[in-house]
C-alpha cells in the first residue's frame, strides 16, 4: 500500500477551449477508460518510501536523483519534498508496437588460453534473436497509452516550475493523438514549437511510401515566459571584415541607406553598434567578428548515434544522441537549473545535463536502464544518488521480463488463448471447472493499484464478456486500494452470480529472483603498486544465463536440423567469466546502502573500465583491493545482481 496520496488535480487553462461542451463527457477526448483515469487522478499520486541504495561521487551538492521506479511515483516523492524541476524531456514509448531488446555479449574468458570463437563477436540479430532479452515493452492499444500518457502528464506539470518547460519526443504512431492531450493539460496558448528532429538512418527497400526518417518533439510553456534562448548554428563559419564596410559611412560616420550586398545586409546591426559603441568607422586593426551562424528554426538535422561511436555509444535500443538533448537543455535552462527525464532509457539526459552543469532527476522502471544510466554517469565522473521506489513490485530486470517469468511460475496456471484478451489463462478445478485468471500488467504502471474502478470493469464488462458457464474467477493484484472498501464493493454490486477471488502476486514476484553463484579468493599481491591485494575470480555459475544460452542453442539446432554441425551455438567454459559484466566491491559496509570502493567493468570489446576509468588492457580476471572485502557485487551479461557477503 502507499504510505499515502498525493494530490495533483489539473488546474484548468483560463481560456482553454474544452470540447466536452460538445462531447459532453468529463474529458476533452472521449475514448475507453477516461473515466477510469479521472478517478485516479482524484485520489492522487501513489507516494511511497524510497530507499537510498547508493551514492555514487565523494559528495553529491547538486542532489543529482537517479530513481528506479515509474514516472507517477517519482513525482509524487518530488512534489511531496517540495521539488520543482526547471526543464522536462520525456522519450516515452511510442505506442509503435514493438518490443526493444539488449544485446548480449559475450565476454572473454581470462582463464583460458583460447577464447571461443563466440566470444569476440556480436550475436547479430539474424543467428541470435532469442539470445536478446527484451528491455521493455512498446506494445500499447490506443486506449490504453493516452490513459496512460495523460495520468503522466499531468503528475509532471504538478512539479514543474513556473518557467518550465517540457519537450515531448514522440513519432507518428501516436504523436497527433498526445498533442491534443498536452493541448488540454498545458494550454494551446502555452505550445511553442512542433520540432522535426530528421536523422539520416538506412533507408532499406521501402517501395509503398517515403522513408519515414524524422521524430517530433513538441515544446509547450508551463506559463507565458518560460526560460528559453534563441540558439545559433554553431556549424556556420561566416565572418565579417569591418573594413570592407567602410564605403557605407559618410564622414560623419552615418549609414549610408541600406544598398550593402546581399551577403552583408544581414551585419547592418553589428556595424551600427560598432558605431554606437566607438563613435567612429571600423579600421583594419579592429577584430574580425565571428558570427554564430544562423537562428536554429524547427527543423534539427542532427545525426543519430552512430554505433562506431564507443565515445557515446551505450548499447541501448531506443537511445538519442547527446547533440540532440545538448540543444533541448541549452534552449531552455540556466546552469544550476533542475532537467528531469521520466523514461530515463540510455541516460543521455542525465549525461547532458551534468556536462551543461545542470542538476538532473531521471528515473525508468527497467532494471538494465538503471544500470546503463549509472555506468554512463559513473564514466563521466558525475556525483548522484540512487533510490529504488518501495513500491511492492519486485522487478525481474524489467516488467516484460517479468511478466513472462511471472505466467510460468503460477501453479496450476494454463495459458489459454479462447479466453478473451483481458484474461491471462485459467485454472482448473474438478468441482469447478474451468476457473478465468486475471494478473495486473506490470507493463501497465496505471493499473498497478487495484481499485474500484479496475474491480467495475471486471464486473460489468470482463465477466460479462465470458461464456456461460464459469462459476468463479480469480485477480491477482499487486498492491490494493482498500481491501475493505473492494469487498463492500462486490458485496453489494456484483450482479454476475460469478465468485471473485483475489489473490496477492507479491509472494510469487519474490521468487522471479534466484542468485548467481560466484567462487573467490583474496589474495596478497606485493608485485602491484597501486593495490595490496587482489580478488582473484575462480568461477562463476549463473542458471538463468545457463537457460537462456540453452534457448538460443536448441533454436541454432532446430534451424540447422540437415547440417547440425554448422549450427551457430554458444559454450561456455567450465570457469564461466565470459558472463561476468560488472564487479563491484564494498569493502567500507556490510549491509545496508552499497559502496563501491571499487568496481570493474568488462566492455563487450573485453576492455576494462577501472573505477570510471576506460583501459584498452584485457581482464585478467583479478579485482585490485586496497582493503579487505565485505561485500561483492556481480552483474552477469543479462543485467542480473547478486550481492555475496564476504565471510570474515
């Protein structure tokens, strides 16, 4: 449960043209579940304990947040301390139907004299498909994602400034339809531009219409005078030579009309300022000004990242190049303003906003984009703290991994595709029958808190849907509103003559976690300068690498079925340090917030980074410690943590 709710109620916009007038419905759009949203945003903004995991730099004086939780979470935790941020950039999903995957790569093995052939290349999409593990879902109906988009929205305009501004990045899929949401929640006087971000990317073998090659960022003002800077083209190199000018000054140094070149009629300011400013005409010693270029309009023609870029490049599915976000926050903030990113993805808004010397607050629900993010950070020296929002859901990596892991270990749960989409499988019971089974989405971060009016539809509209003949049914929620106020509810208006039975899913999401095993010793080491001894690692066992290495294999066999010999497979040696990505070591703690004193990272070119540090030297498969371990941290190639405590 929420320790308690927010409250966020959408102030209305004075001079706002609000179309239930002609709709008449509570909302401006009229589509399924509005209602329901409503309802929600009446009670307010789930708030719940956060707890500090780490704290990453000597000091963090800018409270620079990096924040494992949703969106509508993160918001009520600032609202309620009192936190404004200054600048919005959101990179949401696109409702574009697709799923986003992590590559995986396998690491070289330092304990073996010859590496696998697997090893030292990228399992490419074509050969290993089944070998990427889905990051997050964009898979989304209509409905559902500007329910969604519209709950966030308007959680974040409650902890924006007064001169904030938000930038929308969104494509076709679902653009059109979120302008008119942000119309209604900011104000159509408050839209500043529709900016067409136009990447060059592989065209491909597109016949039936243009190459879809640009996004859309929509800038809306929180008030009438935003913070914002015209900016320059800072690719322009043109110049001017004061003294070519001279023919257009009389001698009482007065313009002489406006008949310059064309090429110069656009310096007619800077030479009469010079005048202003000096009283006289430029001479050939005065210094050439350098102009910025031209007034950067609408349309942004900024590469997207390019993957030999090992500058910039994190591996990320949906990531956005720095140039971009370095024009967002320059365009609309000061230094020591605050720049939040509530869909932290690959980090880059974080990244940015530290190299512009602006305080930032990101978060994601994805455990892989939490990492992404604070290695990135972590790289480029920044000092920040991370929390992770107590919120009852234990995620596997990310909500679509664990709502696949989740289905499977329900017992006696059968996945059943007759069944209307709404439910997830079904039960059987030899009194009974067939039992319907209901499990929140954890895709779905707005349908977290079962409430009435999630219980309403089930009973007005799901069971409904169902044929004749199913006598109970069973919902498995994650967190409640009011268990008492839920039953009452029943009581009194379920008409269906279908029992419901609700069940907890927080005791299967404890199991979606099983730790790695790791096999060690700490040795002295007289021979390294800068370190008195060494973490020597022995071996290294993870299961779900196992399984998933066991997935991709079967699938290589089954595709070469006439020539197995040539099937693409994956092995791993008996030590397995190929799938080690990260260790980190506490050696000042035992329990509690995680410090890492040190901490080594093997790239998937098998280059080290120490401490921040990037090394084009192999992994040895040591760790140098100046002191004694008390806690390890170990990352394997799938995002998973496991935390070992040292024996003393």
């Amino acid at each position: 449960m929420p320790i308690k709710y927010v409250p966020y109620l959408p102030t209305p916009i004075e001079g706002q043209a609000v179309l239930s007038n002609f709709l008449r419905t509570k909302r401006m759009l009229s589509y399924r579940g509005a209602d329901g949203v409503y309802e929600r945003i009446l009670r307010g903004m789930p708030y719940y304990e956060l707890e500090r995991v780490e704290t990453v730099g000597k000091n963090n004086p800018f409270e620079n947040l990096l924040i494992h939780g949703e969106c509508i979470s993160t918001c009520a935790y600032l609202k309620d301390k009192g936190i404004k941020v200054d600048l919005v950039y959101i990179d949401p999903p696109f409702a574009s139907g697709a799923d986003y995957a992590k590559k995986i790569y396998i690491r070289r093995n330092p304990l073996v004299a010859k590496a696998i052939k697997q090893a030292e290349e990228e399992l490419d999409n074509s050969s290993a498909s089944e070998f990427e593990e889905k990051m997050y879902g964009d898979i989304w109906d209509k409905e559902k994602f500007l329910n969604w988009m519209y709950e966030n929205l308007v959680a974040i305009k409650s902890i924006m400034s007064e001169d904030a501004s938000i930038y929308m990045h969104l494509d076709w899929h679902i653009g059109h339809y979120v302008k008119v949401l942000m119309d209604e929640i900011f104000g159509e006087d408050n839209f500043r531009n529709e900016i067409i971000w136009h990447y060059q990317t592989f065209q491909g073998q597109i016949k039936e219409y243009f190459p879809r090659k640009h996004d859309t960022l929509f800038l809306y003002a929180k008030s009438k005078n935003p913070c914002f800077h015209l900016l320059k083209d800072s690719n322009a190199k043109d110049t001017i030579d004061y003294t070519r000018w001279n023919s257009y000054l009389n001698e009482n140094n007065e313009i002489l009309g406006s008949n310059y070149p064309k090429t110069d009629s656009r310096f007619d300011g800077y030479l009469r300022r010079f005048v202003e400013e000096n009283g006289r005409k430029p001479g050939p010693k005065d210094v050439i000004l350098k102009i910025e270029g031209n007034t950067v309009d609408s349309v942004w023609d900024i590469k997207a990242v390019d993957p030999k870029n090992k500058s910039e490049k994190v591996d990320y599915a949906t990531q956005k190049p720095e140039e971009l976000l370095e024009r967002v926050i320059r365009a609309s903030s000061n230094e020591g303003m605050i720049v939040a990113d509530f869909f932290g993805g690959s980090g880059v808004t974080a990244a940015v906003a530290n190299k512009l010397k602006r305080k930032f607050i990101t978060c994601d629900v994805g455990v892989n984009s939490i990492q992404t993010i604070r290695d990135r950070l972590i790289c480029d020296k920044a000092s920040f703290e991370i929390y992770e929002i107590k919120d009852g859901v234990n995620l596997f990596r990310n909500p679509v991994q664990t709502m696949n892991k989740l289905v499977k270990l329900i017992p006696g749960l059968q996945i059943d595709d007759s069944l209307p989409k709404f439910w997830t499988g079904h039960f059987v019971d030899s009194k009974l029958g067939k039992i319907p089974a209901y499990i929140q989405d954890l895709k779905d971060s707005s349908s977290k808190i079962f409430d009435i009016v999630k219980l309403n539809e089930i009973i007005n509209e799901r069971i409904p849907e169902l044929e004749e003949g199913f006598k109970k049914v069973v919902v498995y929620y994650v967190d409640i509103s009011n268990e008492e106020e839920i039953k009452e509810f029943v009581k009194n208006n379920n008409l269906t003559g279908v029992d419901i039975e609700f069940r907890d899913l927080k005791s299967i999401l404890a199991l979606t976690f099983e730790d790695d095993y790791l096999e060690y010793e700490v040795v002295e080491e007289s021979s390294n300068i800068f370190a008195s001894k060494q973490l020597v690692i022995k071996k290294f066992i993870s299961d779900r690498l196992k399984q998933k290495i066991d997935e991709f294999n079967d699938k290589a066999l089954a595709q070469a079925i006439e020539n197995p010999e040539k099937a693409k497979t994956i092995k791993l040696s008996n030590e397995g340090l190929e799938g080690i990505e990260l260790i980190s070591v506490d050696c000042t703690s035992n329990e509690g917030e995680w410090h890492a004193d040190v901490e080594l990272k093997i790239e998937k070119d098998n280059s080290i980074t120490l401490n921040g540090e990037k090394s084009k030297d192999g992994w040895d498969g040591k760790v140098p410690l100046e002191n004694d371990p008390l806690r390890i941290k170990v990352r394997n190639i799938l995002g998973d943590e496991t935390i070992i405590v040292c024996k003393s």
